[in-house]
C-alpha cells in the first residue's frame, strides 16, 4: 500500500489544527487532539487498504504475434472494474529500449465496466525480447491509498522483418492478379501464349492469329505475357557496409525486407527464387525453387541473421553462384556503394555476370546525405564543409552507378524507406519487358 495524496492532505490538517488550537489551549491538549487524529487518519488508511483488495480490477494482455521491425505495431490490454468504480494506473513492463506511444494510461472506470487500451511499439532492431507483468495502481475507495501490484503476464516475443510491409505487398499483387488494378505489363508483351480475344483498336497487327480470324470471321489477337517459371536470385550483402544506420534501422534490415518483398514477388509471378546472404563467404544458401513453402523457408531463415564487420567477396560469391546456377536468371545483390575505388570488386564482379545473366545491384540512398548535399549555402564553415563531403560522396555513387551501367548491369538507387516498393515495381517491369 502506497499514501495517496489526501493522506497526506489529512496529516497537514491535523497539524494545522493542532497549531492553531495551540493558541488558545494548553500545548499538551492540543498534542493529544493531534495524536488522536493522526491515529484516526492512520486507522482509515490501513481500512481503505483491507477492504480495497477485494475490489481489484482485472488486467491482461492479449497474446503477443509476431512483430515487425521499424513498424508500429499495436499491443492491447483489457482491464475491467468490480462492483465497484475504480481508478487506476497501468503501465506494462515492455522492452524499455523500444519506443512506444503511451509509456502509462491513467483512467476512470465505472463499476463493472471494461475497456480496451491500445498502445504501439517500435522495434529498431530484430531480435527476440521479453514481456514482463502489467503494474498497476489503484485509489481506494476513500481515496486514502494507493494498490500497489503486478500482474503476470511474461511472455518471449520475436521481432522479424516487416511482416506489415509484406501483408499489403500480397494484397497488392493479389488485386493485380485478379484484374483490380491496372497492371504494369502491356498486353501483347512477352513470350508466353496468355489467351486469344477480340481485336481492339491500337493492338499490334502482328499479334493477330489469321486461323481464329478466319474460322470466327472477325480479328482475333493473341495476348502473351512474360514466360513463367524464370530464375530469380536475390543475393544479401551481410557485411560491414550493412550495419550502418539509415532512417532508425540497420542497411542489413532494409535489405532483409527488401529481399522478403522480391521473394514473395516473384514466387506470386511463377518464378524460381533463390536467396543467399554472404560476407567472406556464401552463408546462406536457399536453391532456387518455386514451391509454396519457399517464401516460408526464407523468411525463417533471413529472420535470426544479423550483419557483422567482414568485408565482403563479391567474386568468390559470384563465381559460387554462377557455378551453381547454369541457366539464365535475373540475379539481384542488395549491397552498397561508396566509391568506384572501394567498390572495384564489386563492379569487376557483376560484369562477371554479363550477357549470361542479367544483374541487378540495389543499392539504399540515405537520405540524411540527400538532404545535407541539398541544403541552401550558408556562411556556417563546418555545415559548408559537411555539404561539400555529401556531394562528393554522390558524385561518387553516380560515378560508380555510370560504370556498372557501361557494363550491362542494372542499377537501383532508392531511399530507405521505399526500397522494398522500388525493388518490386522495377522487377515487374522487366517482368512486363521480358528482359529475363
């Protein structure tokens, strides 16, 4: 039991009475009249304690899911009165090095009433964290004490990659699929036969099919799409350039996202995909296959991985990958660049790639350096100075980008926070293309 504040309120009542009762009676009457009402006082504390253990309110958590990383994911409490109306004050012992959005609730309830609290967390790192018990205050029915408990509620929680990101990307594709939403591949595109329909003005004369022209009597095209059952192959640099911060994540978290989004992508578009994260070496290697338990696999595998300070090998783990792989695929390295001197193994290794494969490097723009390289000229030096290095480390980028394009390579550029969208829109459009 914890003093409320109108205990307190009540012991500096009793000493101002007993002062001014002082002035017009003897000292030691008014220090009984003060011991007296300090034990009274103290009586109905210890009352208001006893009777207000039988009017607890009940308070639990919903079980935790899985949570995603860099989200805010929604956490929710149910607390419900006795017979009595009670006021109460809950905090829930969460991770304390994640942020959420309401650290304590404070509320009134009726008497039987219950409500629901929700508040968010927002994982900055995957990983698997604790729960603990719910604390919880309650004023007593005089208002006189503070309840003071926990309520057990542990529980083990893993955080994985952006499962939200994921759920609306196969909406997406789901609603793209069914006709809902305007596709990114132009009819009559591709390889493989689709169906046939009617002629509508503007499709291409040579996509006509003369023998279902001739038999219906009217023009007859045949739609194509992009062949299915293509090689998609997503490789993940693990090492020490992916452990750098960039929008309140690690660049490895980023590209663990991105790569889930490529995989389910392609998996929905009848594709084979392949996943491997390397540094030094080929640590992970999932083979390229199309199964409806592929995606599962990787997500399970991608979830505990965690970067580290290796320098990546670009061409040993090209020269593994093309040794495995015999056919042509569109092969994707998600890494990142600095300058055309650091990255000259890198550049050496995906030409390595070309015109047998058709490589893609991904690679996350920090927005940070975007916006200090685009500040207005200012007289301060050191801010001169810092949008100097940010230029020169884009011209550098763009530099290097120019070189991988000469080669053949495909290049992706995108911010943090739009390279999953980025990285699938373009993958469809050489899907709509037929550029595998």
């Amino acid at each position: 039991m914890i003093p409320a504040s109108r205990f307190y309120w009540g012991l500096l009542l009793g000493g101002g009475l007993a002062t001014l009762m002082s002035c017009f009676a003897p000292v030691s009457s008014s220090a009984i009249a003060l011991g007296i009402w300090d034990s009274l006082l103290l009586l109905a504390f210890l009352l208001d304690g006893f009777q207000g253990r039988d009017q607890h309110v009940t308070v639990s958590r919903l079980p935790i899911n899985k949570l995603s990383v860099g989200r805010d994911n929604p956490i929710q409490l149910q607390v419900a009165a006795q017979t009595q109306p009670a006021r109460v004050q809950i905090r829930d012992t969460y991770p304390p090095e994640f942020a959420v959005s309401t650290p304590q609730f404070q509320l009134q309830l009726a008497a039987q009433e219950r409500q629901d609290l929700l508040y968010t967390i927002n994982p900055d790192r995957r990983c698997q964290t604790q729960w603990q018990g719910i604390q919880v205050r309650q004023l007593g029915r005089w208002q006189l004490t503070w309840h003071n408990w926990r309520v057990p509620a542990a529980q083990n929680v893993l955080i994985y990659p952006d499962l939200v990101g994921l759920r609306s990307l196969s909406i997406r594709l789901a609603l793209q699929n069914t006709g809902t939403m305007r596709k990114a591949q132009t009819l009559g595109q591709g390889t493989e036969f689709r169906e046939l329909r009617d002629y509508r003005q503007g499709d291409d004369l040579r996509k006509i099919n003369w023998n279902a022209t001739a038999r219906r009597s009217q023009p007859i095209v045949q739609v194509l799409e992009p062949e299915r059952e293509q090689t998609l192959i997503v490789l993940l640099d693990q090492g020490r350039l992916m452990t750098a911060q960039v929008d309140g994540l690690q660049r490895f978290d980023w590209g663990v996202n991105a790569t889930l989004s490529l995989a389910m992508a392609g998996i929905e578009r009848g594709d084979r995909v392949g996943v491997g994260v390397f540094d030094k070496t080929l640590n992970t290697w999932l083979p390229p296959e199309r199964h409806s338990t592929q995606f599962l696999q990787i997500l399970e595998r991608l979830a505990p991985l965690q970067p580290n300070f290796q320098e990546p090998d670009y061409f040993g783990v090209i020269n593994q990958i093309v040794a495995q792989q015999t056919r042509r695929a569109l092969v994707v390295i998600l890494t990142d660049i600095v300058d055309h001197t650091a990255s000259s193994e890198l550049l050496t290794a995906l030409a390595r790639l070309v015109p047998r494969y058709l490589p893609l490097c991904v690679t996350l723009r920090d927005p940070q350096v975007d916006a200090i390289a685009h500040t207005s000229d200012t007289l301060d030096p050191q801010a001169a100075y810092h949008r100097a290095v940010a230029l020169d480390l884009l011209a550098q980028r763009q530099g290097t980008f120019r070189l991988l394009q000469q080669q053949g390579v495909l290049v992706l550029d995108a911010p943090a926070h739009r390279i999953s969208e980025d990285l699938v829109d373009h993958y469809l459009r050489l899907k709509a293309r037929d550029r595998l």
